[in-house]
C-alpha cells in the first residue's frame, strides 16, 4: 500500500534539534523573533502557527524538501542510503545508524550528506513511479560489460522517442539518465514527454486555474553487467516485450543483430510439479515456512486453445498434494498432461522471528517465461527471493 505524505504527521515526528537545523538552513531567524528554539515543541499547535506564518515560498521549499525526505524513510530508502555510506562514508554509518527513527535519518542524510541523499532519492523517485508495474527479464548471453558514452545513450532517446511517437503519439522528447548502484547495477531512467494533460491549481493571488503541459512518464533499464541479467518496466508494458530489449541491445551493447547476443527465457516453471521436485533453503535466509499460494497451468502449445486452470493453495499443503491437486483439475478440464505447461505462480516466504519482533514475510508472483514483481519488494527481502530461485533453479544465473 502506498504511503500518503503528511507534513504534520512529518514535522511532528522528526527530533526537534534536526529539525532546528533544517528550519534555519532554509528560513534562518533570530530565537527572539519565531522560537525554533527547543523548547518550542513541534507537537504544540503554536509551532504549526508559526510554521504557517512564513513565507508561502519558503514553506513550499521545504514542503517538497520534506516530501523527498519521507519517500526515503520507506525500506528500500533506508537500505539504499546505508548501502551508500558503508561504501563511500564507513566512518558515519555509526551515526546513522543510531537514530531513533527512519525520518530521523533520512533528515539526517539531507543535512550531512546531500550527495549521498541526491543519489538515494533517485531510485526511490524511480521506484515510485514503476510502482504497479511488472518488470520483465532477460538473460543476455554470454553476459556483456557496459560503457555508456553520451552518443549510445542518444542513440537509444532517439529509438524510444521514435517508437512512442508513432505509434502513441506521445513521446517527442526523451532524456536518459544513467546511474550504477553499489551492486554493480546500471540503471537507465528514460524520461518521455507524454500526452498533454491539464491540472487544478492555485496562483500567487489564490485564483484557481488549469495548468497545462507535457508532463513526463517513465521506462527503467536495468542491467547487471556480471549475470547478463536486463530488467525492464515500461508503461505500457507491450512495450517491454520485445521492442525495448532489442533497443538497448542495439545501442548500449552495441550489437547490430539481436540474434548475435541470445536473449533466452528468464524463469522455467514446469519443474515445480516434477515428483523428485523440493524446495530447497539457505539455513543463512531464515525461512521458516514456504507456501506455494498459486498456479496457472494450460497448454504449452504456440496457439493456445484458451484453456487453463488457475489453481488456489493453503497454507499447509504439500508439495504432493498441490501434485494432486493439479492432476484432478486436469482431468476435469480435459488437458492433456503431456502438453501442459506452468504459466504462473506464486509464492509466500515466512521469516523466523528475531527479538521477540513480528516474523516478516515476502510474497511475490512470477509468469513465464520473463515476469516477476520481486524488484519492487524491498532489497534484503528481494535479494532472499533471487537467491531461493536459484535454489529451486527457476531462474539459472
């Protein structure tokens, strides 16, 4: 579920001494004339009249500042940002690290380590606004090493803003923004002017009036040069199917003919009914319980005949009773077993408790043969959910 931004919720959650030093960064006043002082708490009505006192452009700034820094108190934020400062600031993790709060140390990234909090931001600008979306996924192989140069990463504006403008009209513009993550990771955030639209807003007199313009839309790139692996979410997502591979492909690793760099199959399901077929865990993931929640099976034949069954599980069924399950349904269905192939499933990992603290769980859903929603789950929950579908050999990187 999405987080709503309350700056009240916000200003009154953050420490007072961080949030003195934020107030005076922005809007410095003497303690005599508006107490941000700290006795002056922010959970008092006075503190919220004085902050609607100041300056209507002065509290929009730090209105938005106080947006960014929300968004990144969410757990793919707090793990990027330790991600950042464990390699490039080891001697201020200590610091980080012992603040009370999520909110708390974001604000303090913002005040100590704005370039670190600028690098941060952008991912969680760029998960926000994939949220909803699946990515798709390739394997390039042999895998391929990047070297991004202003000319391929033109190259692939000019093959996007092409694509998009013929066939949806939207589109003109596009600008690519690069950036590689302490994992290794590059990601390519393409920006594309999308159709013209109008919103409500409010003047400097108060009048209220439409607002038009090109606002912008999102495809990311993702690729890891080491596994060969190319993660893709584009709106819409047909987009992704075929098109946008072959563009990277053709323009970032420079190769003129897909066929030259086999991009195969990224997730094989039809195991997971083998009899010999178990799950396997890492002692090192702290998996106290796996449930396989569902499944569609259908005919693996290039025309399908539309016929398939989705399938529901408990919590506590076995591996041997979703077998089954599944045998009965195909036989009520009338599917020839010889033919049947996964199409998609899900599943639910369970935690083991730590400090007396609520088991956390993980639930994600994977389509053959290239989709799956783990890129969206936190990154030490994703990285447990990667590293189990190669245990289970779903996925051969």
């Amino acid at each position: 579920m999405a987080r709503s931004f309350d700056p009240v919720a916000v200003l009154k959650t953050l420490s007072r001494s961080l949030l003195r030093k934020f107030l005076d960064l922005h809007y410095p006043i003497p303690d005599n004339d508006v107490p941000w002082t700290l006795s002056a708490s922010p959970r008092r009505i006075t503190f919220l009249e004085e902050w609607m006192s100041l300056p209507e452009d002065q509290r929009e700034r730090m209105q938005l500042t106080l947006q960014e820094i929300f968004h990144l108190s969410c757990e793919d934020g707090m793990q990027s940002l330790s991600t950042e400062l464990r390699a490039t600031r080891p001697e201020s993790l200590a610091d980080f690290s012992r603040l009370p709060h999520r909110l708390d140390q974001a604000m303090w990234s913002w005040l100590h380590h704005r370039d670190i909090f600028d690098h941060a931001i952008l991912f969680a600008q760029a998960d926000r606004l994939s949220h909803g979306r699946l990515w798709k996924r390739w394997k390039v192989s042999p895998p391929m090493q990047l070297e991004i140069t202003a000319e391929n990463l033109k190259a692939l504006e000019k093959k996007l803003a092409a694509w998009y403008f013929t066939r949806e009209m939207r589109g003109r513009h596009c600008s690519i923004h690069h950036f590689q993550r302490q994992n290794g990771v590059h990601y390519l955030f393409a920006y594309l002017d999308d159709w013209p639209n109008a919103l409500m807003k409010f003047n400097a007199e108060g009048q209220m009036h439409a607002s038009h313009g090109r606002y912008a839309f999102n495809n990311v790139f993702a690729y890891d040069s080491h596994s060969g692996m190319l993660d893709i979410t584009a709106a819409p997502r047909k987009a992704s199917e075929e098109t946008l591979p072959r563009m990277f492909a053709e323009t970032i690793l420079g190769i003129s003919q897909l066929a030259a760099c086999r991009i195969r199959r990224a997730y094989r399901l039809d195991h997971l009914l083998h009899p010999q077929f178990e799950f396997k865990t890492d002692p090192t993931d702290s998996i106290a319980h796996i449930q396989l929640t569902h499944m569609r099976v259908g005919h693996r034949s290039v025309k399908p005949d539309g016929r398939y069954k989705e399938l529901g599980f408990g919590r506590d069924e076995s591996l041997a009773q979703i077998r089954d399950c599944v045998r009965k349904e195909l036989v009520d269905a009338d599917l020839d077993r010889d033919l049947l192939m996964v199409h998609s499933v899900g599943f639910r990992l369970k935690f083991r408790s730590r400090n007396n603290a609520r088991a956390r769980s993980l639930s994600f859903h994977i389509s053959a043969p290239n989709t799956c929603d783990l890129k969206e789950k936190p990154e030490d929950l994703r990285q447990v959910g990667e590293h189990c579908l190669k245990l289970w050999s779903i996925t051969n990187d």
